[in-house]
C-alpha cells in the first residue's frame, strides 16, 4: 500500500469514528445500557437487523428493545419475546418473519438461561475451538501424513478459530437471521465482533477485548465498503471487471489490505470506508 492512501485511510478514520457516528448507526443501542449481558443482547439484535435502510433498521430495532423495557437480557430469558413475535410468517422486517424471530430469540434464551451473558457462552466455545485447534496442530506436527479434519474452523488468514463460525453455529441453519455457511462473509457477525472486541474508541465497546484480539477481526463486507475498497485497490477485481463476491475470501483479503495502514487494529478502516461511501 502506498503511504498517501496509508495516510488517507488513517485521516478518514480519525474522522469518522467519533461519538457523532452513533446517531444514525444501529450501534447506538447498546450504549443505552450498563449491564455486559444487556449491552451484547442489544448490540446483537441490532447487528443483525443491520441491512437495507438505516432509518428503517433503528425503527425495527428500536421496537424490539422499547418491547424488552430495562433489560433485553431478561426480557430473551423469561421467553417474553413470544407476546412481540407472533407464531406467523408474517414478515417482521424485509424478508425476516415473527417466525424466524422467534427461532432467533429462542436459541438466544437458550445460551442464556445456561450462561451469564453471550459473551461468557461464545468465549467458552471459543476456548474449546482453540484447545481443538492446538491438539490437530500437535497432532499434524508428530503424525505429518495425518489430515486436519477440523481445517474448516479455521480463519484463512491467521490460523486461529473463526469466532464468526463459532457463532454462526450456535445458530439452527432454519434461522435467517443469522448467516450460515463456512464461505459466507458474515457481514452482520463480522460487524458484532467489531463492535464487541474493539476497545479505547467512542463507538465500539471492548467487552470482548480481554479474550479475544482485535488482531483477529475481519472486515464487515457492507456493499459501500466494497465499492470504495474496489475503487482504492483495496480489493482486486475479477477477470470481468466486477467488484468480487461478498465471502470470507474476500473479507479475509480486504483485511490483509488495510493491515497495512491499521497493523494493530485492521477493522478501524471500516469507518473510514463506510464512511466513503454513505458521504459519496
């Protein structure tokens, strides 16, 4: 990477992460509320609504939690989600039914009610994935002939579990609302676990930071990141000429890019980017 877009890139960020950032961004929920398990239960709801219009993404999001009252963490616990999301496939926002809604809130009320919080849940899960990790790279080193049958847990571009994947599987693949699927870019997770890991900024939280490095994160692929990660060279176009798909590939490729200008926190280049492009 040149030094002048190194340089751009670092400027636009200065710019864009600051506090004013949270009034049109659906990451201004979770800052409504003190308690860990309230904050990570708002911020993943609001996460992964996070598609189509703004306006109408901190709409839906803003009737869940004003329905959840003082603590959505309680509010998931107590099952009290089933008098907002009927039993029907009605739509609830765009493609997403009160049915797939359900099914959401119910695996959340699931990991909650065994667990303090979401993060306590995914950093338990996390640890095992790692352990398993370090016994096949044990394994592999003393039996070299022997396959890594778990090589699909693990991040392209680091070697570590993908946390992303550990979350999406925790997730019944009947449910939308989470993405599935080894290859998918996982857009919204991507966008959690930035909000989640990411410490000392005035947007992002850090409840995640003390186990989880930011080192490790990958870039949400929102479709304006794309075309401004294209149009800077950040991202390399296909042989047609396109912007490449949305996948891990590419958020994995995208990240290795910025790394360059952001080596300690890669994922700071997504508000300047975002902002790039909403201000386009």
């Amino acid at each position: 990477m040149e030094d002048s877009l190194s340089q751009k890139l670092i400027h636009l960020a200065d710019t864009y992460e600051t506090k004013s950032f949270l009034e049109k961004d659906p990451s201004q929920f979770m800052h409504n509320y003190t308690d860990t398990a309230d904050m990570e239960v708002a911020a993943f709801i609001a996460a992964n609504l996070a598609f189509g219009r703004r306006d109408q993404i901190l709409v839906h999001v803003r009737s869940i939690l004003d329905a959840a009252g003082s603590s959505p963490s309680q509010w998931i616990r107590d099952g009290r989600f089933t008098d907002f999301f009927l039993e029907s496939d009605t739509s609830f926002y765009r493609m997403f039914s009160h049915r797939h809604m359900r099914l959401f809130c119910a695996t959340l009320q699931q990991i909650l009610q065994a667990h303090d919080s979401l993060g306590s849940f995914f950093q338990q899960q996390y640890t095992a994935q790692c352990k398993m990790h370090n016994a096949c790279m044990h394994n592999a080193y003393t039996h070299p002939n022997t396959p890594d049958k778990n090589s699909s847990f693990l991040s392209a571009h680091s070697g570590a579990p993908l946390l992303s994947s550990i979350i999406s599987d925790a997730f019944p693949a009947q449910c939308p609302v989470v993405a599935h699927g080894k290859d998918s870019a996982c857009k919204k997770i991507h966008m959690f676990l930035r909000w989640m890991v990411r410490d000392n900024s005035p947007i992002d939280v850090g409840l995640w930071s003390h186990w989880y490095k930011k080192t490790d994160l990958l870039m949400p692929l929102d479709t304006h990141v794309m075309q401004q990660s294209a149009r800077l060279g950040l991202l390399p176009l296909t042989k047609a000429g396109t912007i490449p798909a949305a996948s891990l590939k590419t958020a994995v490729i995208l990240t290795d890019a910025v790394r360059e200008a952001f080596p300690d926190d890669p994922v700071r280049a997504d508000f300047a980017l975002f902002g790039m492009g909403v201000d386009k």
